[in-house]
C-alpha cells in the first residue's frame, strides 16, 4: 500500500467518525495527562476538581506528574461514590491499571478527604513551606510504608502487627490508621494495639459518623 493510499484510508476513517466520537478524541487529546481514564465524561469531571480549593492548596507544594493527577483522580472518586457507582468502579480500575496499589491508595486518602486532615496535622509541626512540602511528599510517595486502611474483613491481630512492623522500621514522622463506615470498631481496636507495641508517638484523632483516621505523630528522636 503506497502513502497517499494509506493517508486516504485513515483520512475516510476520521470522516466516518459519528459526533460523540469526534468529541472523546478531542477530549482525550487536549487532556492526555488524563486520557487512561478512557470515559470523556469522567474525564471532564476530573478536570472540574481543579476548581476546587483542595487542589489550589495541593499544587501549591507539589509538582510531581504523578502525584498530581492521581489527587485529581481523588477528588473525583469523592464526587462519583455519591452520584455514579459504576464509573467510580471504572475509574477505580484505570487508576489501578495505570498507578497500581500504591496509586490507588494515593487516590483513595484523597477521595476519604483524609489529605486536608493530614495538612491540619502536619502544620502544626512544618515550620517552613519547605518541610510542608517535604511531608506531603514523603507521605504520598512512602503511603504504603506510612498508612494502614482498615478494612471491615481485617484481621485485628495481624493488621495491628504491620502496622508496629511499618512504624518500628521506617520510623515515619507520621503514621496513619484510618477507616470508614463499619470498620471503623476495628480501627479502634488496632490502635489500642498498635500503641502497645511501639514507643516515642503521640496520637491525634479525627472522627465523624462515618471515617476516623489515626495520627501518629512522632514524639522523639530516633
């Protein structure tokens, strides 16, 4: 096939492109930070979230390719687990494709609006924006060495044994234990284990009906 027959074969493949069709390319194209997401409406959502002061406060202190568009990523799930359980379910499994694990967890502190309790946290203690910046980034980057998400289905014994594992061998400045909705009696009952297996932190709780979420706050030297 010569390269005037080829141009012409993709140039009649473009005109047979119905509306919606020309739409998603467009929306993928000028968005292709996001375009794993595959759903242009998703994916005009996940732009929306930069309206919001969460993300003004989040670019601020950091810059990072990655980190930045799985905190949109985030926010959006926040924003679907109330309005659309299947593209939540979607996204969730692009994210995980995209990021792995480690991306997924990032998103879902996010989603849990656990980051902006995290900066009331950390302020207290950041005594320059650079050690502001410095915290977030090394709790984002390190989040399965710094955080445990309880799950409902968890054992008590043996999720509060790594977590004294992850403190006790990376001795984090902040460690996190949270939960939501019914995991939340297990949550508390980690805690009160986890504090018994390691020394030098002091806690700080935030809880509502529905989330809680543990800091541990590094009270010592290492």
């Amino acid at each position: 096939m010569s390269s005037n027959d080829a141009i012409a074969g993709m140039i009649k493949g473009v005109l047979s492109w119905t509306e919606d069709k020309i739409k998603e390319y467009l929306t993928k194209f000028k968005h292709r930070d996001l375009a794993f997401i595959e759903d242009p409406q998703t994916i005009t959502l996940a732009v929306e979230q930069r309206k919001k002061s969460e993300w003004d406060l989040f670019k601020k202190y950091i810059d990072d390719y990655d980190l930045r568009v799985l905190f949109q990523t985030g926010l959006t799930l926040r924003v679907l687990e109330n309005t659309n359980k299947d593209r939540l379910e979607s996204l969730r499994g692009r994210i995980l494709k995209k990021h792995g694990p480690k991306g997924l967890h990032i998103a879902q502190f996010v989603q849990n609006g656990f980051f902006g309790k995290y900066i009331g946290n950390i302020l207290e203690r950041a005594s320059t924006p650079e050690e502001l910046k410095s915290g977030i980034k090394n709790l984002l980057n390190n989040i399965e060495k710094t955080c445990l998400f309880v799950n409902v289905r968890d054992d008590v014994e043996k999720r509060s044994q790594e977590a004294i594992i992850k403190i006790n061998a990376n001795c984090p400045e902040t460690f996190i234990i949270s939960s939501i909705g019914s995991a939340m009696k297990k949550c508390e009952k980690i805690k009160e284990k986890v504090m018994k297996g390691i020394s030098g932190y002091t806690i700080e709780l935030y809880k509502t009906d529905i989330k809680e979420i543990y800091f541990f706050n590094r009270s010592s030297p290492t």
